[in-house]
C-alpha cells in the first residue's frame, strides 16, 4: 500500500469517528452488569477448572487501548513472565512460565496450533487482532488433554476468536502513538440473518522502531461466518490472513549495555544495527489460518465436534549480510567459481510450511455421575527451510525481501543455499477421559492420552551439508488425574496432576553426531490449589512442583559443529497468586504474585566439556514477579494505574551474568459515550502510556548461552539481549456505527 493512501486510510477511519462524536444526541449511561464474575476490569474470572488456569476476558484486552497483540496484554497473569520487542504488537516477544521458555509452552488459537512446527518458536504475526480476541486463557503447568500440541511440556496458552454479533454494525477504531504509531481496525458485522451471522475485519499497522533505524508495517484481514441450525447444531469457519515486512531490532551484551546504558550509538541504550547492515535486518513473513468447526448434538447425552484446520505460512529474516567466497562450499556440492570476489549477500532463513490437521471430540454423559469424553487429533506438517543469496546494497538494501528473486546461481546453474531441508511431522493424539461427579462437593477427572510423533528430514544439501535423509519416532502415554472439593459456596479446593510431553525439535534431524537418538522431554507437573470467589471478589492460590526431564538443548561439539544435546532433569517449585475485586464508588483492583524455584539437576555438555550448572536456576526466569493495579470505571468514565516488579535472571545457564530487576508503571484512562442515534451506537476515546517512568532496563536474553565464562575447552559467550523499550504512549478513537 502507497504511503500517500495508507495517510488517506487513516483519516477517513478519523473523520468518521469526529463525526460521530459531533452528531451525538444524548448520553445514556446504561446498566452496569458483569458477565461470567469478571473481576478487576476482566483480567480475572470465576473458575471452576481443577487444575492452576488463568483467563483474561475481552474487557481487559480492550481496555488496554496499546496496539499491542493479545499476549502483549496478559503480561499480569500469574506464573508467565512476559517481554516485548515493542508495543506495535507486530515484532518480537518473549516469555517464559514456571521455567520453561515459549518453545516448551503450547500456543493455539480456536484449536489451530501456532508453535512452528519444526522448533516450537512463537511469532506474533500468527496471533491475530487482538481486538477480534473474546479470551486468552493460561493453563500454566498442564497441557489440555486435547490440546493439539507436540511441543507442550511447560503448559498451554489458548486464544479464543469472538463470535458475530447478533445485531449489524460497523466498529472502525483508530490509533495513534509513539514513534509514528499508527493502526487502523474495522470490522463489518452482518448481524444475525436467520440462523446465519459473520463478521469480517481488516487492520493495517504501522510505525518506526522505537530504536534504530527502519519501520514495522503489518496488514490483516479476519473472518468468523457462524450458523446455528434449529437442532442446536453450530458451524464456525474462521479465515486469518497476515502479512508483514519488518525491519529486526538489534540486541546487545551486557557489558556493552553497562558501558553507556544512556549512549545512542552502537554501544548503547539505542544500539542498532550498522547504517550499512540495518537495511538487510529484515523480517517478511505471510500466513493463512482456516479452521471449520462443527459441534453436533447427536442426543441429549451425546455431542460430538468435528474440526479440520489449514495452516500455511511464508517468510523468515536476517540479521545482516553473510559473506560468499570461492572457498565457501564445504560440501563440494556448489561451483562458486563464477565468484570473483568475497561478496557480501543478503540470506535469510527463510521457512514456508504447511500444516492440514483435523480433531474430532465426542462427550457422552452417561449418567449423573459419570460424563466420558474421547477424542483423536491428526496433523501433517510439512516445512520447507533455505537460506537463498540475495543480491544486496549497502544503500538501498537487498534486491528481494522475500528471496523469490535475485538469488545466486553457481557456475553449474544451482541456487545456491546455506540451509536446504524438508521436514515432515507426522502427529496423532488419541485420548480417553471420565469426569466422575461423586457428589455435590467432591468431582474426579482421569484421563490418558497417547501421542506419537514422526520427524521425517530430508537435508537436500547445502554449502556445508551432503544430501541425506534421517528420520526418527517419539511415542508416549500421558496420564493425567485431578479433584476438586467444593466446601461451600465460596471455597473451593484442587489437585491436579498431569504428564506432558515434548518431541525433539526438528533440528535433530539435521545436526551432527547422535543428535537424531534425542528422547522426548517429559514433564510431571502437581499443582495443589484453593479459589475464594464471591460477587466481589476473586481469589487464588496454587502451590506447584514440576519435575521434568530430558532437557533439550542446543550445543557445540568439540569441533564448534552443533549438536541437541540432553541436558538432565529440572525440577521448578512455586506459588502463584491471583486476587481482584470491586470496591465502593466503582473502584477496581487486580494483582498477582509468582514465586518460581526453577533449578537445574543436570551438568550441561558444550564442547566436550561438563559445565557446572547442577543447581543453577534456568535462564530468563526471575523468582519473583508480582503486579498491582487499581482503576476506576462506570463505563462513562474509566482508568486504570498499574504496577509490575520483575525480579533479577540470569542469561546463561552457568549462572555467570545475572541481569538486575526492574520496576515499571502503566497507566491508562478512557471516556466511552452510549449514544442514541440512528447512525452512531457509541464512542469510546481512550489514552494509554507504557512504562510511564522511562525506566531503562534489559527485558529478557534473546540469545541464551550455556556458559558465558570459559570452563577449559569450552569458550564463553555472552548472551545477547532485548532491551526493554522507553516510555511510550498511543491515543484511541473508536466508534459502533
């Protein structure tokens, strides 16, 4: 999209909501009512489930008026320790739960899994509009027994896409914020026609990154078509499309960081890439989310649900320039002789994938006491991963993005590629639970699961890896049980206590050595609990120990080629705590607090060398965390004041470099105006600053070294990390129509 239209889009969206707001007749306050006991502006609700699980409602994601996606905005959830690139909602995140990092955490959204496929990263461009989002629930330390999940050792994060409203409208919503910030959202509903109603929605997002050189620019468009048939019968298709072109941030040591904290050039608080290296730090990436649910009452006591999903993506990114010489081709497959010199080339690493499932549930209550749910998942992914040489300029940057031109071509006419595989992941899941009601008060769930997972690699051969092909298989029964007591009305007491597993990534495939004979890591997770809840207030404490083994990590060999290797056993010990309510005069409150032990048992290989990590805690995890908040709302007028504390990390498992804690404030404020008109139904006008205080700190390690002193042959390396970005602020204006 041309700047001179993407200007013209922003406008109109604006005019439209001035003129509203000019047209409005009256003020009509309404009814304040709570829908499903959510507390302290939606960020808690009433909770049933025997097991530690947090869900953050439609009202908090809303009320945060940043144009962050949905996980930027459930970083209060007790036991997720949570950072962001930027608040655009479009770079890079990173979190952590109970010690465990996003790549051993399943993340799926209306039952499509978005962990890549190959090595379980999370990218934000998957996760949608955010203000398409009715919930995001946190189980934090079990996996869903049907979640459709290789990867979840360390728990699950689930987003839910809202229904079509019953009633026609138009909600157009604009944004504007730091650093350019720009976004622009509406959202078109046909109302309920019949027994069919659909919404569609698109967004375009833009700004400059808040450090360094270069913009951040992403485009969406969603749907959600629902029809319910007089039988109760329902069917959901739901279609997300992205696409975005952004420039990467730089990360930075610590030494450099502690050396000028305050500086803007390369060695600073604003470090960047080089002028002559930014332009190739780029990250394109495109992808279509398509799921079609169909949930069937075959009887009174027999329902069943029906769901085949489509996942497709494109796209990778870069760092920089890679140098290609005559001497490059280890392999001997390439002839570079047409190279006349070292030349510098853009090569990302660029990934497309393609990933069909289908799962299909069925719940029969077969009395009182007894309801069984059964159900089998089924997914075949397949990932094609290069890393193509792009002709580049240090002016103007390379000559494709996206690497579907311009790529080099060796003397016998071969593209040439840094990285050239395919992998196919078959995955099954087949899983049997009861849920036995004993009596009013006591409630019993047992279930087992059982999973198998087929990696499939086919190395096509690269600059430094022959053609080959390897394949392996990972089956595992994965128990689970919990109880719930219900003492009265308001105490309620759990315990639950699962296994959970997570297959080797696909690097396995393709690494040196015996990496291939990896064992899944398994987890066992016990949680014991008790929730207080009344009309006014919610209240929850969890005590967990999960022991987990057969680490898997990324290593060197003695020859620096890389290897997975298995790192041992951890065993993570804490508290969480939630609390919220409501107060006099339509006050508000929230806070949570984690407490998280979360220590090594295993001496990691790197090199050759055993390094001493038995008793270290794991790296990016602070032992404590807590947050606070209190805000108003009478849904004229609302704000809201918070506070989180992050405690000190660590950035390498050694325990060598230790990164300090930090404090932070939020603060957002809005005024919502009913109207009774014939063309406008309301106006919302909000205003949101993030770390108010400008707070300057290292936000998370992006680069997690094993060791970053040297212990004999194995060399240290520093850990590269984020920095936590400045004070930021964005303006909303939105409107139903």
């Amino acid at each position: 999209m041309k700047t001179f239209e993407k200007k013209l889009l922003s406008v109109s969206v604006l005019s439209i909501l001035l003129s509203a707001t000019a047209h409005a007749q009256s003020v009509d306050v309404g009814v304040v009512s709570v829908q499903g006991q959510a507390l302290g502006g939606g960020l808690m609700v009433q909770e049933d489930t025997p097991k530690a699980r947090s869900v953050v409602t439609s009202e908090a994601l809303s009320n945060n008026p940043s144009a962050g996606n949905a996980l930027d905005k459930i970083a209060k959830v007790p036991g997720l320790q949570m950072s962001s690139t930027d608040s655009s909602g479009i770079s890079g995140l990173n979190y952590t739960m109970r010690g465990m990092g996003a790549d051993q955490i399943g993340l799926s959204a209306d039952g499509i899994p978005l962990n890549d496929s190959g090595n379980y990263a999370v990218y934000p461009n998957l996760l949608g509009d955010s203000e398409n989002i009715s919930q995001v629930f946190v189980t934090q330390g079990s996996a869903e027994v049907d979640g459709p999940h290789i990867g979840s050792s360390g728990g699950n994060i689930g987003l839910s896409t809202k229904r079509p409203d019953k009633n026609a409208g138009l909600f157009v919503e604009q944004k504007f914020g730091s650093n350019d910030l720009k976004k622009t959202f509406a959202r078109i509903e046909t109302g309920q026609i019949g027994n069919f109603s659909a919404w569609l929605s698109a967004s375009h997002t833009e700004a400059n990154k808040w450090k360094g050189q270069g913009d951040l620019e992403g485009n969406k468009v969603e749907a959600n078509a629902f029809y319910k048939a007089d039988n109760g019968n329902t069917s959901s298709l739901i279609v997300k499309y992205n696409k975005q072109d952004n420039y990467g941030y730089a990360t930075i040591t610590k030494a450099a960081y502690d050396a000028a904290p305050d500086a803007t050039g390369s060695n600073g608080h604003k470090a960047d890439f080089p002028a002559d290296r930014y332009q190739n730090a780029r990250n394109p990436f495109e992808n279509l989310n398509v799921s079609f649910t169909q949930d069937l009452i075959l009887s009174d006591s027999f329902k069943a649900t029906i769901q085949p999903y489509y996942y497709w993506g494109n796209g990778g990114g870069s760092n920089g320039t890679s140098n290609l010489s005559k001497s490059s081709s280890k392999s001997g497959i390439y002839d570079l002789s047409n190279l006349s010199a070292t030349t510098a080339f853009y090569r990302p690493s660029m990934t497309q994938t393609w990933r069909p499932g289908v799962t299909v549930k069925a719940k029969w209550d077969i009395n009182d006491q007894h309801s069984l749910s059964t159900g089998y998942w089924y997914e075949r992914a397949r990932q094609r991963q290069t890393q193509p040489y792009i002709t580049t300029s240090t002016t103007s940057g390379p000559a494709d993005t996206w690497a579907e031109s311009n790529q080099f071509i060796d003397a016998k006419g071969q593209v040439v590629q840094g990285r050239n595989q395919f992998t196919i992941t078959p995955a099954q899941r087949v899983w049997l639970q009861d849920a036995w009601y004993v009596s009013p008060k006591v409630t019993l769930l047992g279930g087992l699961a059982w999973e198998s997972v087929e990696r499939k690699g086919n190395n096509l051969g690269s600059l430094s890896a022959k053609a080959e092909t390897k394949q392996a298989k990972y089956n595992e029964l994965l128990p689970n049980f919990s109880a719930k007591y219900q003492l009265n009305d308001q105490n309620q007491f759990f315990y639950n206590l699962s296994k959970n597993m997570r297959a080797p990534q696909n690097y396995v495939l393709y690494n040196v050595g015996d990496s291939i004979n990896l064992k899944p890591e398994l987890s066992l997770n016990q949680e014991l609990g008790w929730r207080y809840q009344t009309q006014d207030m919610l209240l929850s404490a969890t005590a967990y120990n999960m022991h987990y083994k057969n680490r898997q990590i990324s290593s060197q060999d003695p020859s620096g080629d890389y290897v997975m290797v298995n790192a041992g056993k951890v065993d993570s010990r804490g508290v969480e705590l939630e609390w919220s309510g409501n107060l006099p005069y339509n006050m508000n409150y929230y806070t949570s607090y984690s407490y998280t032990d979360s220590k090594q048992k295993g001496n990691a290989l790197n090199k050759g060398v055993y390094l001493p990590t038995v008793g270290k805690q794991t790296p990016n995890t602070s032992k404590n965390v807590f947050s606070a908040g209190i805000g108003y709302d009478n849904r004229t007028w609302s704000w809201n004041f918070s506070g989180n504390y992050t405690g000190p990390f660590y950035g390498d498992l050694t325990n060598d470099e230790k990164i300090a804690g930090r404090t932070t404030f939020d603060f957002s404020a809005g005024v919502h105006v009913p109207v009774k008109g014939n063309f406008v139904k309301d106006v919302t006008l909000s205003f949101g600053v993030n770390n108010m205080f400008d707070k300057e700190y290292l936000a998370s390690a992006k680069t997690v070294q094993i060791n970053s002193k040297t212990v004999g042959t194995a060399t240290g390396s520093a850990p590269l990390y984020n920095i936590g970005e400045e004070r930021t602020f964005v303006i909303s204006l939105s409107a139903k129509l």
